[in-house]
C-alpha cells in the first residue's frame, strides 16, 4: 500500500506588489497596481491596501482609479520577480528535492520523505515562512493536504500569511459545502455547465453519478467525480522532470489598437525575434508557424498556422512565415494582441549551411545571440525595432516560465 502523501502548496501573497513595496519603502503600506510597462495596459495584481479599496487584478488601470483615487501605479520588473521566485524555489529545495513550480508565485513540495528529518509539515511550513519573511520581506500563504488539489485549495483558505491543513479525515467535510469553482481546473465555462446539471458544491460534484458526468463531458466526467470528493493523484514533478515543451511561444498586448500594416510588421518582427532567440537558445527549430490575432473589441480574434517543407530558428525566417500567414487575411479592425509560436520541433543540426550568404546570416545571428544572452534580451536587434526599443520585450512572464527557465524540449 502506498505511504500517504503530505503536500504543500505556497502561494506568495500579492508577489509582484509586495516585491515592488520591499524594493521601495515609500510604497509600503499604500495601495500600489502593478502593471504592464506599456501605455495601455490591464493590473497585473495590486497590494491588500488596494484590494480593500476594490482595485482588482484584470481592471483596467481608469477603473482601478476609479475605485480608489490615490491608487499607485507601478511598472513591472519581469527579471526582478522571476529572480526573486527563484531564490525562493532555492529555499523550498533545502526541506525537499520534490519542488514543483506552479508558476511564478506559486509552488508544491511533496515533503512526505521529509517529515523524518523536520519533525512535521507544519513545521516545515512555518520554517519556510519565517525564511521568505527574513530573506524578502514578503509573506506566503502554505497549503498543507494529502495531495496537489487539496493542498492548493487549503492555501486559498487562509489570505495573507495563512497556514491551512486539510487532514485525510477532514476532507468530506471540508469539501461537502465549498462552491466548485474554488477547485484548480474548474473555470468558468465549466461551472455554468455543472450548475446547469443543479451541480453548485463539491460535495454534490463527488456524489454525483459519474455516468451522467462521462456522457456529458467524456472521460474528463471520472476526473471532475474525482475532484469533488478532494482525490487527485498526481505527482510533484520537480524542475527537469516536466512533461516536454511541445513549441515556442510569444504574445504582446499592443500599447494601442494598431491598424497601420507597417506598425503591424514591426511588431511581428519583434514576436518573431523574442520567439526565434528563445528556440535557438534551447538549440531547436520547427516547421509550423502559428500565428494569432485578437482585435481591438477584445472578442474577436483568429489563428493560423502553416508548416514549411524545412525546419527554422532564425528571427527573419519566422517572421516572413508569420507575415505570409497575414498577407492571406482582410483585417477586419484594429489589432490588440499579436502572438506567433514556432512548434514540430527537432534539435537543431550542427552542420553549417553550403551557401557562403547562408553562413554569414546564421554567424551574425550567432553574434547577435551571444551579446544578448550577456547584456539582457533586445540589446542587439533588427534596425525597424530601434524607435520602439525602449518598449521592447513582452510585457508578461510567458506561461513557459520555470526559476531556471525552460529545459526540457520535445524534438522529433
């Protein structure tokens, strides 16, 4: 029989605000947004003095003010919250090998094997805390259950600077009158569809039929059974060990809706260099070009995609692969987001091209790689970029984000 599992799920609280507020003491204890760095641009998250006042993340920053007229805007600092995360997942590796980066500011450590050594899982969590706190200023709200959902759930519970513990014996009660929606993997679209089975709790979810839930959704019905009665059996899966990286990706939320086609290029330019280092960094190429569009009413957006006969990396190539794709659609309305990723990957080959103008393109590109990776990403870049260099890079951690970033690369 295998051993019970004790898990724990932190969550740092208001990361990027409480980050920016320790970094500035003036901004301590006042209500700060943390937005993008560009002029039009959505909260990313916003201190608690700001969410007393109402201020949401997704707000714009007028409706942000609105709620609260002495709001604080910030800029973020991409480079300065992955740093710090990772020097947190460095002090979450010294209680357990088992560390799972769920994202920027959240993580789960399987400390089952741990427990020997520090005692008890609460008081792993509460070493951990006092660590954080000392090393960063910030806190951290811990989840502590028998698996991921559970302790995920529990360190939601308890905001900011809470310890929650689910026990094995707790978790029917815990869960027979808790809305579905606090779930991890139930959104929205599938709670509208549960409540419209008369389905609103957990409870209800674990004790519903799990032949009504397959007919209605397939074989996510045993799973979604599953999750109602707080069982989930997936494991921690430490940095290295993740499923591979199936393509390279970017998207930009425009500053302003765009409908100048040359405007349009110029930012596709700069997606397809963003996603061109990032492949060539992790030394791969692919053959499909994917490229999507959502317009400026927010609602309406499109994607295509198309493969080549042979594999690419470099930035110049991506983009007219992107640009080809453009060229075969009418815009309907002004651009809001852009977005291009390069997937059907393989490893790149080692052997150098046979034309003389093929080599001198792949050894600048190299040159241009290789100043970047010393000196930070968009030092070096294409001419037609320079007049909005100051605004260049994406304004979000892309969702590929890891604390060492990414390692594992699926290649054919």
């Amino acid at each position: 029989m295998n051993k019970p599992r004790t898990i724990l799920h932190v969550d740092m609280n208001a990361f990027f605000a409480s980050v920016e507020q320790q970094v500035n003491p003036e901004l301590r204890g006042k209500p700060i947004a943390v937005v993008g760095g560009g002029g039009r641009t959505v909260i990313t998250t916003s201190s608690y003095e700001a969410r007393a006042k109402g201020v949401k993340t997704g707000m714009a920053i007028w409706e942000g003010k609105r709620v609260c007229p002495e709001l604080i805007i910030v800029a973020g600092d991409n480079r300065k919250y992955s740093y710090t995360s990772g020097k947190i997942n460095e002090i979450f590796r010294d209680f357990t090998p088992e560390v799972e980066a769920f994202s920027i500011d959240e993580s789960w450590l399987d400390v089952t094997h741990s427990l020997g050594i520090f005692g008890s899982a609460e008081t792993i969590a509460y070493r951990i805390k006092a660590r954080i706190k000392h090393s960063f200023g910030i806190t951290c709200s811990v989840g502590i259950a028998p698996n991921k959902l559970l302790a995920k759930l529990a360190s939601d519970m308890q905001k900011p600077d809470g310890l929650t513990i689910i026990a094995p014996e707790k978790v029917a009660q815990v869960l027979e009158h808790m809305p579905i929606n606090v779930l991890c993997g139930i959104g929205r679209k599938m709670v509208r569809h549960l409540n419209m089975m008369s389905i609103y709790t957990c409870g209800e979810l674990g004790r519903c039929d799990e032949a009504r839930l397959t007919r209605k959704f397939g074989i996510v019905g045993a799973r979604l059974k599953r999750m109602g009665q707080g069982v989930d059996e997936s494991p921690v899966i430490p940095f290295g060990e993740e499923d591979e990286v199936k393509s390279v990706g970017h998207s930009r939320t425009l500053d302003q809706d765009i409908d100048d086609p040359a405007e349009i290029r110029r930012f596709l330019l700069q997606l397809s260099e963003m996603v061109g280092s990032r492949a060539r960094k992790y030394n791969v190429s692919g053959k499909t070009i994917h490229l999507y569009v959502r317009y400026a009413d927010f609602f309406s957006s499109w994607g295509k995609q198309t493969t080549l006969k042979s594999y690419i990396s470099r930035s110049d190539d991506i983009y007219q692969a992107a640009l080809g794709i453009l060229n075969t659609v009418e815009l309907e309305q002004p651009v809001r987001l852009l977005g291009i990723s390069l997937s059907n990957l393989q490893t790149q080959s080692e052997q150098l091209p046979l034309f003389i103008e093929e080599r001198k393109k792949l050894e600048a590109t190299k040159a241009m790689d290789a100043v970047n990776l010393r000196f930070g990403d968009m030092v070096v870049t294409y001419g037609s970029l320079l007049p909005g260099k100051e605004n260049a890079g994406s304004h979000v951690i892309p969702p590929s984000w890891k604390p060492d970033g990414i390692k594992s690369v699926s290649v054919k």
